[in-house]
C-alpha cells in the first residue's frame, strides 16, 4: 500500500490552488499522485447502488445505507493506493444547515488508514473575500464569523480523527500574498 | 427507530429555556418529543442496581460499573425511541474539580446512535452574567475564563463525538436578546 | 489495578517542574506515584524488538510495527499500575515538519485505561520565552502563534482522548509567577 493523504480546507481556503501547484511541481520530480475526491466517488456508488442522480439526494438515503456506501467509499481509494500515492480531497466537516457532518467518521477512517490529514487554513477575513468575489454579499462580520466558527470545528474534528486513526495532522497557512510558502509546505508533506 | 437529538450547554446557556419553548411551539405542530435527562436516567439504573441514592454517590461506584451502567442508560433511550421522536438532555462535559469528564463516552455513543448532537451557547459574560443573579459572586474575570475554556471543551468533545458516532454537529448561539432566533434555530433541528 | 493518569504539556509548560515538586509534598504525605516516561518505554521495547538504538530512528519503523508497539508499551505501564499509581508522562500530540502525531491514539488507550489526562498549560508568550533562554531566538510573535496553536490542538486532542476512553480532562495553568497553585491543583489530581 502507498501513501495516502487526506487534504482538507473550507471553501475559499485555497485547498485547489495550493494542492494543484504543489502537484505540478511534483510532477516535475516524478512524484505522481492519484487524486480523488471522496464526494465523488461516493456520488458513483450511490448511483451504482442507490439510483441517486445528484449530490443533493445522497443525505435522503437512510443513514445506515449512507454509512454502508461511506465505508465502500473508502475501501474503493484505499483499493486505488495499491497503485500508487492518493490524495483524498475532502472535507473535515461539511457544513449544512442542520449542522456539521464529519467527513471522515469513524468507519471512514478504518478503512482508508490515512497516514496524514492536511488542513488548508486561511484568515477568515480572506476567505470571506474571497468568497464575496464570486456570490452575493451577506454582512461580512457575520460570514467571517462563521467561517472562524468551521475551522475551529475543523481543527477539533481533525484532532479526533487523529487519536482515532493515529494519522499525523498538518495545518498549513494559506495567506493572501503566502501562496508559495503554502505550496512549499505542501509538497513537504507529499514528498 | 425515531430520531435522537442530544442537547447540550453549560449551565446559564439557556438550554432549558431554548428546549422547552421549541417544544412549546412544536407541539402547536403536532410534533411531540419525550425529553429524557440522562442524569435522571442514570440515577434511576443506580438506584435499581446499586443501591445510590443521590447524584452526588455515583461516581464512588466502581469505573466499570459505573461505564456498564452509562451503556444501559444509553440502551434504555435508544428503546424509547421506538415510540417516537427523542430528545436527550446532557453535557458534552461535565465539570468536576478532577476535570472534565465526558458526557457521551464511547460505550454510550455505540448504543445512543444520536443523529445530531446541539451545543447551546451564549457569551461568557452573559453566562457568568446569568449564574450571578442566582448564585454568590466570584471574581468575574475568572469566571468567564472558565466558561470560555468549558465552551470551548465542548466543542472540541462535540467534535469528537461526531468522528465516533457520524452524528451532525449543530451549534446554536443564544444571545440575551436572541432567544427567538436561538428558538427558531432549535425547531429547525427537530422538526 | 492502581490510578493511571498521564500527564502533558507542550515543552517549556513546566510540565516536569509541577510534577516534580507535586510529587516531593506528595512523597512527605506517604502517596507514591512511578512515573512512566512514554517515549522512554517505547525506545525499549524498540530496542528489543527492532534493534532501534535512538529516538529519531523509531519513526522509520513501519506504521504497522510502530503502533504494535506503541499498544505494547501501553500494556507494560498498565501492567506496572498493579504494583501502585502511575503517572505517565507524555504528549497530546507531538509536533513534527510532517505534523501533529497523537500520543495516546485509540489503541494506546485501550490498553493504558488511564482515569485523568492533564495538560499542563501556560501563556504563549511566557513558554516563548522560557524557550529563548536556552535556544536560539526566531521571531517572537511566530513562535507564540505556533504555541498557541500547539497549545489549542492538545486541548481539541485531549477531548478526544476523553470520549474514547472516558478519563477526565484536567487543564492546569502554570503561570509564570503562579506555580505554586499549578503544584497544588496537580496535588489535588493525584491524592
């Protein structure tokens, strides 16, 4: 079995951007990751078994058969490490409105074995910026709120799955003008 | 089996007044819950098997029957949700001069199967505020410390719990002027 | 079995001072505690097993192995606990460039069973410069922001630990001119 990675970060943290320039720059050293996004592979299977067609029909499934294809889910990437490094592209917590849902629950965890969990940070501020370019504005104290709220929990929940699963957690930085150290520690952690 | 929320918040948070007056208004809706303090319940199995009288006995009985007798508590929820929709009042944690101690351990997670986990909160200061109008004064300063460290424990647990159980984490802020808002956020969990 | 409780601190928390002279009143009053350096029964049984001969070398043991016997220095304390009280003296989370490990992650504490997990906490800014002094300085406000983040992890990782194995959770601040209360809250947790 390879490596595998689960990186995570809340929207507008930047967790695309610094995981493809790390990529690339892997790729020029021949280091070659596999990515999958646990949202899809999840979606292919309710489809498969579930006849679920988009995203927001997965939580209408009963929780037992959600948790079933959650479990599979994993087994499928832990499966795709055989050939080589993956990077699980995930979520610590999703947030909804009835709450957090931990993206990596325990039966999660015990198949996918990762040997780190990433977390893409940034200021809360930053990240309501740059999620204001893109969608409409809401009184930016309250989201920047929100967004300090989330991860916190994320840190928490990342904390958890570490005692759970013995994966190391790595919180990495990424500022507005600090992409490139953001990067760097990225590949660190790859490498 | 029918739904299971837990309800938590410290003490001045506003658990109790937020739950009962969601209820009130739930009932208008022909949505009814049974309410079960896990205090309470465990109290019950306690004196049934261990001859204990009071709260304050329980934690002379032995840790592992003590643990055996959390799992039961759990079990006999878990039962009564088969009548309909439940609703579990605890703690995240349970402060103690020895520390805090879980209120949802392992053991009572694996029997409960909770399907959201609710952190009632409120600002240290209005919490320290509320418990002062009761209860003799203490430095200020050191007591909203001390709640902001509990609140935050609490999350952090809440957290945990979420990674053990796949529960949904949901935090609901009731500020001294935002008890409907806090209200109308809790029927939206229940309903 | 005898008390288990284990004991951390981020390094400059004055983990070791508030142990030391907690133990010497202790001694005076006839309660007695071994104290267990994890790291230390690890590199034995490292030694013995892997023929490891120093701590940096033991993280290049594969995963599999290393948690094997990671759980086996857990058994040998929980052994020693037979004899009388323990105190083991480690980590919430270790810090490396690769990462926060866990210390005591889920296999570790089904073993060790421990009733109490101490942090021992201090200010940022007075761990900071208790470092300085006997290392070279980088920047100040660099290094306290790492220690605040440290110092949150343990807490979020502590929590965890609690709801897996239902010990209680004892944060002790160690102010700078404030160890004698440290020592006397940690008295307050072993006798």
């Amino acid at each position: 079995m390879n490596k595998i990675v689960v990186v995570t970060g809340v929207p507008g943290s930047g967790k695309t951007t610094v995981l493809e320039k790390a990529l690339a720059q892997l790729k020029a050293q021949k280091v070659i990751y596999s990515v999958l996004n646990y949202g899809d592979v999840m979606l292919e299977l309710m489809r498969e078994r579930e006849r679920i067609r988009d995203r927001d029909d997965m939580r209408k499934v009963p929780a037992d058969r959600y948790r079933e294809i959650q479990r599979e889910a994993a087994k499928r990437i832990a499966r795709a490490s055989k050939w080589g490094p993956v990077i699980v592209d995930t979520h610590c917590l999703v947030k909804k409105p009835e709450g957090y849902y931990p993206g990596l629950p325990r039966w999660v965890l015990e198949e996918l074995r990762p040997e780190s969990i990433v977390i893409i940070e940034a200021k809360p501020e930053e990240i309501a910026g740059r999620r204001a370019r893109d969608a409409s504005r809401r009184r930016d104290k309250e989201v920047t709120r929100e967004i300090e709220e989330h991860q916190l929990m994320n840190r928490a929940t990342a904390a958890a799955y570490a005692a759970f699963s013995g994966a190391a957690v790595k919180i990495i930085k990424n500022k507005d003008k600090g992409l490139n150290e953001a990067v760097s520690e990225m590949i660190g952690i790859l490498r």
